[in-house]
C-alpha cells in the first residue's frame, strides 16, 4: 500500500499553464469604400486572413501570447472592408520542460485565445455595416500541423492564411 504514495512523493512537480487575463491590444477597422460597400451586390466577395502568433515573455513563468489577425474583403477589385487586430493573453507556465514550452506557448495558448478574437473580428465587421458577421473559420488541425512544422523550423512568415468566399455574405441593402 505504500508503493503508490512513494511513487507520487517521487514524481516531478505538477505541470501546469493558467490562463490570467486577455486583452486587445490593438483594433482597426475599415470600410474605406462606404457606403457604396455596403450596397447589395450578387458576387460573394473574397475574403483573406493572415494570423501570426507574437510570444514575449514577461517574467520566468509569465508569458504574453499575442494574435495578430489582418483581413481583407474584397469584390470586384473593391475592398469591401479591412481589420486588423492583435488580441493577447498572459499566461503562467509552470514545471513544462524546455522541449514542450514552444508547442505550448505556440500553438495551445493561441488556440484557447482565438475564439476570442474570432468574436471581436465579427462584431467589427456586424458594427462596420456589414449585418451578417464575418464568420473564420476555425483553425483545424491540418493548420496546427503546419504551425508545428514551422516552429521547428522557426520561420519568419505568417503562420496561418485562411481564404474564404462564404455563402452566409448577405449584407443590408441601404436606401
């Protein structure tokens, strides 16, 4: 009976990462081409995203984890609206080992802030004119994979692109 609580005592610390506190660090929108945008149009407009993923430590634990997600919507050469948006959370990392930490830092802790930023991009563009918000789409695991890959190799370009020409682009016709 001893053998089980011998071998917890023997086991190294207990891993963990907390989640403390998000925030938007930086915002903008723009609908440069209002309100002539914002007239009913038969063509879905393309839509191009690029995230990239920022980590700056901040103590020996603490650790700032920052989105950074441009778009661009556009319809017959005319940018319908632009957003870009760097999002951030802090994390604590704890007892994680050297070889674990950028995989954590780089691809998870981005992963629990991106819903997030997936709603503050939408509501910017619902509040841009555009009623039916801009929907991403989720980041999957094919895109994690390929955020691994380029960790390893530490490459400077972006991290994800996402394209889309969304069926749900219906905005309000304006009088």
């Amino acid at each position: 009976m001893a053998a089980p609580h011998r071998a917890r005592a023997l086991s190294p610390a207990r891993r963990s990462s907390t989640f403390f506190a998000n925030h938007i660090k930086d915002l903008s929108f723009k609908n440069p081409n209002a309100p002539r945008s914002l007239a009913p149009t038969e063509t879905q407009p393309a839509i191009n995203i690029q995230i990239n993923v920022i980590v700056q430590q901040l103590a020996q634990t603490d650790h700032e984890v920052a989105l950074k997600l441009e778009g661009k919507a556009e319809s017959a050469g005319s940018v319908l609206f632009a957003f870009e948006l760097t999002f951030a959370g802090v994390f604590r990392v704890q007892n994680v080992p050297a070889e674990t930490l950028q995989p954590l830092v780089m691809i998870e802790c981005p992963r629990l802030l991106f819903p997030f930023a997936r709603e503050i991009v939408a509501n910017a563009v619902r509040n841009g004119g555009f009623l039916r918000s801009c929907s991403i789409p989720s980041i999957s695991s094919r895109s994690i994979s390929s955020v691994r890959r380029r960790c390893r190799r530490r490459s400077p370009l972006p991290l994800l692109r996402l394209s889309a020409r969304p069926a749900w682009f219906g905005r309000h016709p304006r009088a």
